[in-house]
C-alpha cells in the first residue's frame, strides 16, 4: 500500500510530461506550418517576379521590333506618322529596360551584369538609330550610310536578342527552381502536420492508459483505505474486547492468590510442608494464568499501535532483584536465578511494566528450556550508548534455522516436545523492546543453551 501511495508522485509527473511532450509537438507542429507557410508565400513570390520579368522581356522585345520597323518606315517611306511611333517605342523600350533593371533578381550578380550588358547595347542601338534619323533629315541621298547603319544595327540586333535569350534562360531557370521548392515546401508541411498529429495522437493514447491505470489504482487504493480502517477498527474492537475479558479474568485470580496464600498462612501450622504440594500447584497455575493474560493483552495492544508506553526513572538493579524474587516465588525452579550487576548503571528510564514484560518472559523461558539442576542467569551491563541485560541457561537450545521465526506470535521450535507453551511470550518481548527503541538478539546452539541480549538505548538511560 505505502509502495502504491509512493507511486502516486512518480505517475503524476509522467502524466505532466506527456502534456508537456503533446505541447511540445504542437507548438513544433504550428511553428514549422509558419515557416513552411512564408517559404511558400516567398516562392509563390519570386514566381510571380520571375513571369514579370519573363513579361517585361517579351515587352522589350515586342518595343524593339516595332521601333526598328517604324524607324525604317520613316526612312524608307517619308512617314512623319512612323517617326512618332519609333519615339514612342524608344520610351518604351527604356522604361522596360529600367522596370527590368528594378525586377531582376538582386542576388544573381550574373544576371545583373547581363542586364547591363543589354543595357549597353541598348544604348548602343538607339544612338545608331538617332544617328540614322538625324542624318535622313539632313541628308535623304546618303543610301550608302543608311545601309552602313542599318547593318550596324541589325548586327547589334543579333547581339540583344542573344543578350535577351541569355536572361531568359535564366530567370526561367529561377522559375523552374521556384516552383519545385513551392512543391517541397508544401510536401514538406504535409508531412509535418501528419506526423505532428500522429505523435500528438500516440502521446495523448499513451496518457489515456496512464490516467486510466492511475484510475484504477486510485480505486485499489481506496478500497485498501476503507479495508485499513475496517481493520483499525476490528483491531480497537479487539483491544476492547480482551481488556475487558482480562479484566473479569483478573478479578477472580487475585481471589484464588488471595484466598491461597491465607488458606497456606493458616496450614503451615496445622499440616507439615509436603501436604502444602497442592496448595503452591494452585499458586503457581493462577500466576502463570495471569502472567499470560499480561501478555496476550500486551501483544494485542501492541498490534493495534495502543502498547501504552510511560517511561520513568526507575532503579534497574532493585527492579532485577525484585523480579528475580518474584520469579523464584512462582516455586517453579527449584534453583535459584543468579543476577549478577557487571555495569555501572543503576538507574534507568525505562518503562515498568514493559521491563517486566520482557524480563519475566525471558527468565520463565530459561526456566521452562533448562532441566532443573542447571543455572539460569540474568546479567545486566552497561555500553557508552546502551543498557544490557543478558538471561543465560544452559537448556535444550533453539535450532539455528528456526532462531529468526521465534518472535513470530505462535511460533515454537520443533524441539520443545512436550513443554508447554503458547509461542507468545517471544513475540511480546519483541513488541515491549521495539517500543524502547531498543533490539532483541539470540545466540542459542542446540543442547548447549541459550542467551537472549536485550539492548535499550541510552536515550532512555540515565547513569
Ligand atoms: P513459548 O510459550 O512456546 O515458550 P515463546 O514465544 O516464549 O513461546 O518462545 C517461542 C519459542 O522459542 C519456544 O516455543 C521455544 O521453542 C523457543 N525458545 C524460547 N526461549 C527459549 C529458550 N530459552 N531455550 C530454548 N528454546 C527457547
């Protein structure tokens, strides 16, 4: 559940990245249409500029023909009316020729200096024809120069033309390259519209099976949080329950401790000690009821995260000495539980109740594992950041392979036979140490002994 909760943050920013990438894309998408756009509408351009100057040319050379034959008109003919029309044409062939000069592309140097060469000729032509005019009008008998002239000018004529054609060429060169680049250009947008609005569409699929899987985790999630708090409220119900029945169990134990150890004070007197074996069966079977009750509840409470937990300063040395009579008062172990203080450490701020938990838990295990002539000891010791206490018998042992699921509650090791137990008492030391912040280790060998080390921190210690 808390991986699934931890995963939350990490779907959440892929879902941001998907959006973002879907952005991207179209903002790439709509940038190169822009581009792909004004390259189109600059080659439409510099198609429409290139038949212009296809157009002027063909006009040029439409006024150049028509002002060589009014010319001749006028010289061959006397025609006043073909003089006015050669001057006509001549504006006109010059202001094509300045349009031409205006609409030839900027770039092309060769076409530049093409022009100028036309221009040269141009000039050169209308000179020669002027000079044919002015000299019909002075002289209408010189043949033989017109003629000369006329020559002239149909050789520089040729030169034009060829001149005009060079032009040609190349501006339909430019128109050809125009309109291939137009096609390019809109192929090229086509493209990239289609593949923008496929990865768009494959990212925005892609994000639909993300929000649709978070969709349903959200809903696993949410049936784990109302089975969480079934389970909260099971567990509190359960707390409830064995406190109370703890409770109604407490009061008539004590009675039976009560009334025994009266029934044992008036006896002694009356009959001798072996007769008393019935009576201390009596004590010992209530204690130990009661001992188990402490721990179910304890366990109970711990599982449910209410293991009440009031450390106070108390003298650890008086509180082994006490226990360690206590126990031996249980009349269970025939010989005695030695303690013995390595430390300096004498006070503690440990909590009472969870001390004793632990303590009786592992020194009743000593006693219940080890025959009754061996010696059962519990040791406490002090570390610069902890406090120790160590309970050593030389018992039957814990198997290795079963030493780390015995503070598992129910747990028991194959080899415990028939001594009784219930395989909780390891499981709530466990919970009474981890509730100290503190650890629980095991060194056992089989046949040999066991020792149990528990380690509460200093944070809980005072020297
Ligand atoms: P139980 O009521 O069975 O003693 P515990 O939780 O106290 O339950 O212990 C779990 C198991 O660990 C026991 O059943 C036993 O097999 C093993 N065990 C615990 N303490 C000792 C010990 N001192 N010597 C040998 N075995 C032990």
């Amino acid at each position: 559940m808390t991986r699934q909760l931890m995963k939350w943050p990490f779907q959440g920013k892929w879902i941001a990245a998907g959006f973002g990438l879907t952005l991207l894309f179209m903002g790439l998408v709509i940038f190169a249409s822009f581009n792909s756009t004004n390259e189109i509408k600059q080659g439409a351009n510099q198609v429409q500029d290139t038949y212009q100057t296809l157009n002027t040319l063909t006009n040029f050379s439409a006024a150049m023909t028509s002002a060589e034959s009014a010319r001749r008109g006028y010289i061959f003919l006397g025609n006043r009316q073909d003089l006015q029309r050669y001057q006509n044409e001549v504006i006109n062939m010059q202001s094509e020729l300045r349009l031409l000069k205006r609409q030839i592309h900027p770039t092309s140097s060769i076409q530049q200096q093409r022009v100028a060469q036309l221009n040269l000729l141009v000039n050169q032509r209308l000179a020669l024809l002027e000079q044919s005019i002015q000299l019909y009008q002075k002289d209408k008998t010189a043949l033989q120069t017109q003629t000369d002239i006329t020559d002239r000018s149909i050789q520089l004529r040729g030169e034009i033309m060829a001149a005009i054609a060079n032009i040609t060429v190349e501006e339909k060169r430019y128109l050809q390259s125009s309109l291939e680049q137009s096609q390019y250009n809109i192929n090229l947008r086509i493209l990239i519209e289609i593949l923008g609005t496929c990865l768009s569409i494959v990212v925005i699929f892609i994000l639909g099976i993300i929000l649709e899987r978070q969709w349903i985790k959200r809903e696993q999630i949410e049936s784990l949080k109302s089975s969480l708090a079934q389970e909260k409220k099971l567990g509190e119900l359960k707390v409830h329950l064995f406190s109370m029945i703890s409770h109604e169990f407490r009061t008539p134990l004590s009675v039976i401790l009560l009334s025994s150890q009266l029934l044992k004070e008036i006896l002694t007197e009356l009959v001798d000690e072996k007769q008393l074996k019935n009576l201390y069966r009596i004590q010992s079977s209530a204690k130990l009821m009661n001992h188990l009750l402490t721990d179910i509840l304890t366990l109970t409470r711990a599982e449910a995260g209410k293991l009440d937990y009031k450390p106070h300063l108390i003298n650890i040395e008086n509180f082994c000495l006490n226990l360690v009579e206590d126990l031996q008062l249980f009349g269970i172990t025939p010989y005695p539980i030695e303690f013995l203080n390595n430390g300096k450490c004498f006070r503690a701020n440990i909590d009472e109740k969870l001390l004793y938990s632990i303590l009786s838990n592992l020194l009743l295990n000593a006693i219940k594992y080890s025959t009754d002539t061996e010696k059962i000891y519990l040791i406490l010791n002090s570390e610069p950041e902890a406090i120790l206490f160590q309970v050593i018998d030389k018992g039957i042992g814990i198997p290795r392979g079963e030493q780390p699921k015995i503070y598992e509650p129910f747990y028991r090791c194959q080899n415990v036979e028939n001594i009784v137990g219930t395989g909780l008492g390891l499981a709530v030391v466990k919970k009474c140490v981890e509730r100290h912040q503190g650890e629980i280790i095991v060194e056992s060998d089989v046949g040999v002994g066991t020792t149990f080390t528990v380690k509460i921190p200093h944070i809980n210690v005072l020297k």
